[in-house]
C-alpha cells in the first residue's frame, strides 16, 4: 500500500504514475472537504464513488459523467492524504474503463473555473430562460449540454434539473455557464428561493450541540442582554470580607435573578471550567505514509515490475 499527500505528490502526479505502471488497484484520499476512491483497471479509470454518489453506471458516457463527478471535488480538496492499494477491485461490476487523460483533462479544468461557474449561474436555485438566441458565432454542445437546454422552461431551477438529468451539478454547472456564455440562456435569480435553501442547508449543518443549546427568551433579546449587563456592572461585591459560603449563596441569587429576567424557569447548572487537552496525547500517525517523492517513485515502480 502507497501513501501520501497532495501537498507533497500532487493528484496529477499520482495518476500519470498509475498510468504508466498500468497497475489496478484503488487510491482512497482523504481530505477535510470531502473522501473519495478511484479505481483503476491496468492503468485506466474503472469506477469511482464520493460522498453519496457510489453504485455502478450503465455506459461508457455515464461512466464518464461519474468520474468527473469525484474528480473535480478531489482535485479542489486541501491537504488531503491519499493511499493507493493494488488489486483492489470496485464492490460492483465494472466492464468497462477510460483513459485517465479523458476525465482528468476536462476535470482539471473545471476545477480552475469553478469559481467562474458559480459567478456565471449565481445560484443553483437560479432559474433558466432560453433566449431563442445566440451571441455567438457558433456553440458546441455535449449530448447532456443538449439535454438540459431542453429541458430549460424558464420555471425550472439548476439544481431541478441537475436532479431531473440524473447527474450532480458539478457536471450540469460547465454545461448551464457554457449556454449563458453563448447567450443561449438567460439566469434569473430567485432570491427569495436561494435564501430559503441557504437557511436550511445552515439548519441542516449545524452541530447538535449547537441546536440543543437555543433559548427562546420571552422578552425581544436586545431588551434582555441590555439588562443583564448592567445588573453585572452594577452589583456590589465585596471579595475580601465575602466567605466561600457567601460567594455561593450570592452567585446562586443572581443566577437566579438574571434567568428570571431572561424568562427562564430555572437557571441551569452551573458550567464546568473547560478542560485543560492532553498535549502529549496525539493522534497516531497513519501507518506506511511515504514522505519521500523518490521513495514513493521506487514503489509505483516496483508495483510495475511486479
């Protein structure tokens, strides 16, 4: 098994080494933003799986659309690591491969216009109208390019239709920003629509602990911190005559008083200091990570001998 990271082997690298070895195997990454697989046939791409896009495609141009579909995320991941492991095979059929060069080359380039895409279609709750027109001389069209200027009704957003063509919309986005760019299409934006899905996506995202901690105050919450900080500001302490029994009573009183303002029943316990982490106890380093870019060259070339 071979392993390493992007920052120290690129992804492109570690494909034209596959390539060239023509091994089969797997190369599981890892990365804070997503974890993907791709799997490879003597050198060529055979299957790949992110995230809930997994299972096997029928067809060569399916297989294709899926391949671009782990490839764009994985190529715009951050310090990933990656482990490549011969002979593994994917967990379903899989007849058929492609070259490597098919779906890297065009994947690559998404990647460096992603963030032109996103200006382009604004929103993937944005709405397309056809404008029975283009301002180009000419504008070339992939088989789903075609399929999703049919289906544009002017009522259907990008992600919909991204749904309705059975693809994600890191395939849909180049094909919806190359028919605005022809002046095929039109983007209308639904602000509304956009903000109620952002709002969601943030709900569904948040941490449980973040959710269970939500108070609803009986009072507007402007009112409510207002008081509160100058009841704290104006209390009387006295720490050298106070005893520890005191200290107490008096801490549970105005415990007490500011839930009370706050329109609580009760105030809670009282939190604990947070804890001090255990420097000395660090995560165990990943077994077989090959640091160097020569060594992780003599491999993939033993792996070719082989």
């Amino acid at each position: 098994m071979l392993s390493g990271t992007f920052e120290l082997f690129p992804l492109a690298e570690v494909l034209g080494l596959v390539e060239r070895a023509a091994v089969s195997g797997v190369l599981v990454v890892r990365g804070r933003e997503v974890d993907g697989s791709l799997y490879f046939v003597d050198g060529a791409l055979c299957a790949g799986e992110i995230a809930d896009l997994s299972g096997p495609v029928e067809g060569q141009q399916a297989l294709e659309i899926r391949l671009l579909e782990v490839a764009v995320p994985l190529l715009r991941t951050r310090n990933a690591d990656f482990e490549f492991r011969a002979d593994v095979t994917p967990p379903w059929p899989a007849p058929l491969s492609v070259p490597i060069a098919t779906v890297f080359e065009p994947a690559r380039r998404i990647a460096r216009e992603w963030s032109a895409i996103m200006t382009a279609i604004e929103s993937f709750e944005s709405v397309l109208v056809r404008t029975g027109e283009i301002s180009t001389d000419s504008i070339t069209l992939s088989h789903l390019g075609f399929r999703i200027l049919e289906q544009i009704d002017g009522t259907t957003s990008i992600r919909e239709l991204a749904r309705r063509s059975g693809v994600s919309l890191v395939a849909v986005a180049p094909e919806v920003r190359a028919l605005v760019l022809a002046g095929a299409v039109r983007v209308v934006v639904d602000a509304e629509r956009a903000l109620a899905t952002a709002r969601a996506d943030a709900e569904r995202d948040r941490p449980p602990l973040e959710a269970a901690l939500d108070v609803t105050f009986t009072a507007e919450p402007p009112t409510v911190v207002a008081d509160v900080v100058v009841e704290a500001a104006g209390a009387p302490t006295d720490f050298e005559t106070m005893t520890p029994a005191e200290d107490l009573d008096d801490l549970a009183r105005e415990r007490a008083s500011l839930a009370a303002k706050a329109g609580l029943s009760t105030p809670g316990p009282v939190p604990e200091p947070a804890a001090v982490p255990d420097i000395a106890a660090a995560e165990p380093e990943r077994a077989q990570i090959v640091v160097d870019r020569s060594e992780l060259l003599r491999m993939f070339s033993g792996l070719k001998d082989e």
